[in-house]
C-alpha cells in the first residue's frame, strides 16, 4: 500500500468518515450519536485510510444492530487521541475477541445464519492501518448488549512506521482458502468474481 503522510485532524476523518455512512443508518432506522472533541492536537497519518477505518467500525456496527444506536466518540487521552465506534447490537463473546481481527475470519459468520457473510478482510486490514501509525486497536464487548471498538494514535511520538502490509500472507491464505473449499476446475479456464463494496479490498483481492 501507499502512504501518504500528513497532518491530520482526527475530528475531521471521524466527521468524513460519518458522512459517508449516513445512508446506513437511514436504512436501518439507527440513532447516530456523536460526541466528538474539536479541540485536539493533529497527529500525522494517512487521511483517507483513517477515514476508511472509521467508515469500517461504522459499517460493522450498522451490519450487527438491528435497534438503538452508534456512538462515535473522539477525545485525547494522555499523549494519544482515541476513537471509540459504539453500538447497541448483538455483541461479541469473550472467546471470539482474537479472532475478530484475523485475517478471512469472520465472527458470527458461521453461527448467526441470519447475518451476511463477508471476506473477513475488514478489520485486519484495520489493524494493519492502525498499527503502522504506531496505534493499537482494541474490542470491549457483551453478548446481547452491544460492542465497542477503539483505537488509539500517538501524538508526541513519531507516527508512520514504515511496514508492509502483509499481502504475501494475505495471498498465501486467501489460495489455502480456495483450495479448501474443494473447487474442481477440471482443467477449464475460470473466472473469480470478486464482490465487495469497499475498492481497497477489490484491488486487495484482484
């Protein structure tokens, strides 16, 4: 992936990030609540894929609530600016925690049939983001009560670490994937349709 690094303001990515995500809620009837600080120091990162992250956070929120709301909050905390996407849905248990932020894995997938499916790529490749600005990324949730994700960037320190992301490993599973699901090509030309409505995963996949 590239980089591009400059001074951002974290109020502002939250409240892009919102905008784009404003028909979700319309769809589902979901309360948006926003308590995010203006006042606060830049960090320097990457725009547009902190907004992805927090567009991400939102999604997921939206996808597994069905009734109440989203809370985004932004503040700073000691030497680090906190984002926080709260909702009132279904909840993770304890023991899937890990698993959330693995790579083609996704939770509920194969336990709550009446949830959609996806690549699983979403939040690692969140982490990924987070990460590489020196972040962290965290969940604290409840079954039946809701979840929240929060992540964390630097302030005083230098952000931007420069590390890959690791689509060698991302490859290397998505073909062990493929091979597990026993799809027999008989020799024939095939094609691979890849669906998804975020275009860094697609071209991730392609």
């Amino acid at each position: 992936m590239e980089w591009n690094q400059e001074s951002v303001s974290m109020s502002e990515v939250a409240e892009r990030a919102i905008a784009a995500t404003t028909s979700l809620f319309d769809q589902k009837a979901l309360k948006l609540i926003k308590n995010i600080d203006t006042d606060l120091p830049d960090i320097t990162g990457d725009r547009d894929k902190l907004i992805q992250v927090i567009i991400n956070l939102i999604s997921n929120s939206v996808k597994f609530t069905d009734k109440g709301s989203v809370t985004c909050s932004v503040s700073k905390r000691n030497d680090e600016i906190v984002v926080s996407i709260s909702d009132t849905g279904i909840g993770i248990a304890p023991v899937d925690f890990d698993a959330v932020f693995e790579q083609f894995k996704q939770v509920g997938g194969d336990t709550l049939t009446d949830k959609p499916k996806g690549t699983g790529l979403g939040l690692p490749i969140c982490k990924e983001i987070v990460e590489h600005h020196g972040g962290r990324i965290w969940l604290e949730s409840e079954v039946g009560k809701g979840s929240t994700f929060s992540f964390a960037l630097p302030i005083t320190k230098t952000n931007g670490v420069v590390r890959p992301m690791h689509l060698d490993d991302l490859v290397k599973q998505l073909k062990e994937q493929v091979a597990q699901s026993h799809i027999n090509l008989a020799g024939k030309a095939s094609k691979i349709l890849i669906v998804d409505d975020d275009d860094s995963i697609r071209s991730l996949l392609q």
